[in-house]
C-alpha cells in the first residue's frame, strides 16, 4: 500500500492494523500497489494510479482507515 507523503498518521495506523505501508511523494509515478491514499484525486492525477486510490480530503485518520479496509476486503472477497 502506499501513503502519500506527509501523512505519517495514516500510515502508523495502517501499519497498526498488520498493513505493510510505504510513504511517496505526490508527484512520483506509482505502479504495483494494492491500494493508494492520496492527499485528493483530480482528473489529472487520476490517470497516474493503476491501483484502486482513496482520498484523504475532508475525512478522519479513521475514516480513511476504514474506508482503505473496506475497499481491501471487497478486492480480495
């Protein structure tokens, strides 16, 4: 999973929960990753996942949490 940087709160407790996490910058092209949260999603950085994405904007640490949760249990149910 990867955590886009500086958001070192979610990853700790992603990591809590057994998640193996790695922190990138916003403008770094990622690939192979099981799941991203990004600072928001745009129609122009949309294009730059090849992986199912969730946005921080506006929510909790554990709203994100769950919803990153959530969206892992469907893609591997």
């Amino acid at each position: 999973m990867a955590v886009e940087k500086p958001f070192d709160d979610i990853k700790q407790v992603l990591e809590e929960k057994g998640h193996e996490v790695k922190m990138f910058d916003s403008d770094q092209e990622l690939k192979d990753y099981d799941m991203g949260v990004v600072r928001a999603l745009s129609d122009v950085n949309i294009d730059q996942f090849d992986f199912p994405v969730v946005s921080i904007e506006g929510d909790s640490v554990q709203d994100i949490v769950n919803d990153v949760e959530k969206r892992l249990h469907r893609k591997y149910s």
